[in-house]
C-alpha cells in the first residue's frame, strides 16, 4: 500500500494494517469489533481514525499492539512494521517493539498510570527495558521529558505520585512515557478527552512540535472532528467496525461523499450559526452481537436512502487519488432538511462544514 502526502508525493508505509479483524469472544461466539480495516501511516504523518464512541477505534488502535486480553479476543490478518508482521511475533519480540518503536497514548492517563509508581519510575521503566542507560541518565533523560512536555516544575513531577497531578499534567506525563525512547510510531488514543478547551489546545501544540521533532508517524483516534481538522493527513471514518470512508483531511472536509461522514460534518455545531438546534444522527451504532453481517451497516440510520441504492456486500470505491468510500449508498445522498442541508450533494458537493478548518493542509 501506499501513502499519500499533503503535498501529493507519495511515500511508502511505515505502517501497514492489512484486513484487520478483531473479534471478541461473548459467551461461546466470537463477534468483530474491527472488521477487515487495511490502512498505511507513513513517516512523519498524521493518520486520524475518527467516529462515533463503539465504532471500534480503541479496538484498532489497541489490536497494534496486541494489548487485548488474548482468551477473549481473536485476531486475524497483518500487522506490518516495517515489513515485519507484528500478529506472527511471541510475546518476547513484541516487548522490544512495543515502548521503543511503537508507543501509545492512552485514553485515560489515570487509570493506565501505575497509582504506587512514582511519575519518574514509570517513565524510566521503558528507559530501563529498551537502552543501556546508567540510573543517572534515566533520570537525567526523564526529567528532561517532563521539561519538553511542558511541565513547568519538571524535577518536583518527577518524585510525585498520579493522584498528585492535574488532568492535563497527567497527560503530559502519559505523553512523556510514550516518547520516551523517541518511538518511530506514536498512537494517540483520545488524548484530549476530559481536558478542558485551553489543556486539548496545549497538548494538540505539543503532539505536533514533538512530531516535528522526532518526524514519527501518529496515528490519532479521536471523535472529536476539530481536532482532526488541526492536526491531520489522512482520515478514515470508522463506522460499526469497518472503514466507510478513506482520504486525505481537505477530501474529508470539503468533499466528503459517504452518508456517515457527511452526518458527522452537520452534526458539529456552529459557532455562527443561526439555527439554534443542535443536528443529530439519529439511531446508535449497533452492539457488536447485533451488527448486520449483509448490507450497509449504516443504512437503518438513513431510511431516507432507499434500499436499492446500497450494496448487499459492499465494497469500496475509490472517488479520487488517495480518496476510497464504502458502498453505493455515496452516489446519490440527500440530507433532510432536519439535517441542516438539502437537495443533491454531487461529487464536487459544497462545503457543509461551517465554522471547521482544516489546519494542516488549508482549503483546497
């Protein structure tokens, strides 16, 4: 596979997910969470996976790794780090991967922080496993990870316990363990959740001033489609486990073609706005026993589509360079008018995203 830059050179994957599916077992029965998912992330790119909460990004992201208790989950397909497949490796080579190429950001920083570790152990706790560093250059090199996450008392954090920190200080020292050995993939699982308006702006500035630095690969699971205009390459909209939509951020936001990408734009309110009502999709993602194993996945959300303008297998399409949607059902979409906009959307649809911009490419 092959990725494709902003500027629309072309470069080859560091990371290669190819028909990805993770199921999880409830009572004797297996059920996907992560359904045949293939995806690139290259150097130095930011690859978002956005949707709704229970669409399966945290199930993606943590299938990575293999972080998923394994008598309750099955895996099947490939996972290529350079070339390597991570799903063939024992637990003992994925141990030199994970912390040292691949480090993750995990959602709630409270809970995947060890509440007895001091911040500076955990941090060095990688340090320890991957380099040959003396105990003086672990710490030296900890507290220099607290300086450079932004935290302004760097040897004081180092001595101090999770509870004793801030939701944000928390996080950035979350951020500083996963750096730690400057990991040549970094995946970033909701890391502004909770936060407050002004910490989601200080941590997304640091996100991309380290990237920049280190030229690492971030993949970012988020629902939040502010953030993704921000900080995004690529963005696939993930929806009951599958893939619906695929394409560089500009293509996502001004062009974007599959009916769930498009009712996640309306649904963002707007800051200008004269209409009042908040615009939602109605319905709920199905549980994983209960998603339909024929036909759209998305299609009892959108009863306005009719059933002959979806696929019974659907499959993908691609509309344009790097830009791929899953199933007819793009072809001929309406938006009710309880959903903000009316009338065709064609290929060259309008921009439906209001007060959104997209921050790292511009408009196209």
């Amino acid at each position: 596979m092959i990725s494709r830059k902003a500027d629309g050179a072309q470069t080859a994957g560091l990371l290669e997910i190819q028909n990805l599916t993770t199921s999880f077992r409830i009572g004797r029965t297996y059920y996907p969470a992560v359904d045949d998912v293939s995806l690139s992330v290259a150097e130095n790119e930011v690859f978002a996976i956005v949707g709704e909460s229970g669409c399966g990004k945290s199930a993606l992201a943590l299938s990575i790794l293999q972080l998923h208790i394994a008598s309750y989950t099955q895996v099947r397909g490939k996972i290529l780090f350079r070339g390597k497949n991570l799903l063939e490796m024992g637990e003992a080579d994925l141990n030199d991967i994970r912390g040292k190429e691949i480090g993750m950001i995990f959602q709630d920083p409270l809970t995947a922080l060890n509440p007895l570790m001091k911040i500076g152990a955990q941090i060095e706790e990688s340090l320890s496993f991957h380099t040959a560093f003396s105990a003086k250059e672990r710490k030296d090199r900890a507290i220099d990870l607290l300086d450079g996450v932004g935290i302004s008392n760097p040897a004081l954090t180092y001595g101090q316990l999770p509870h004793e920190l801030s939701g944000g200080m928390r996080q950035r020292a979350m951020i500083a363990i996963a750096l730690a050995c400057k990991p040549k993939i970094v995946i970033a699982d909701e890391p502004t959740t909770a936060l407050d308006v002004t910490i989601q702006a200080q941590i997304l500035d640091l996100l991309k001033k380290l990237q920049a630095e280190m030229g690492a690969g971030i993949i970012l699971i988020t629902h939040d489609l502010g953030v993704v205009a921000e900080m995004a390459d690529k963005v696939a909209v993930m929806y009951a486990g599958q893939i619906v939509e695929q394409a560089p951020v500009g293509e996502i936001f001004h062009r974007p073609r599959h009916p769930y990408t498009r009712s996640l734009l309306a649904s963002v309110p707007s800051a200008g706005g004269e209409e009042s009502s908040l615009k939602v999709i109605e319905g709920m993602v199905p549980s994983l026993a209960n998603i339909p194993r024929e036909g759209c996945r998305f299609s009892h959300r959108i009863p306005w589509i009719e059933g002959g303008e979806h696929e019974n297998l659907p499959g993908y399409h691609e509309v344009g360079p790097g830009h791929s949607v899953l199933c007819t059902c793009y072809r001929n979409f309406r938006f009710r008018s309880g959903l903000g906009t009316t009338g065709d959307l064609s290929a060259s649809g309008p921009d439906i995203t209001g007060e959104l911009s997209v921050g790292k490419q511009g408009a196209e």
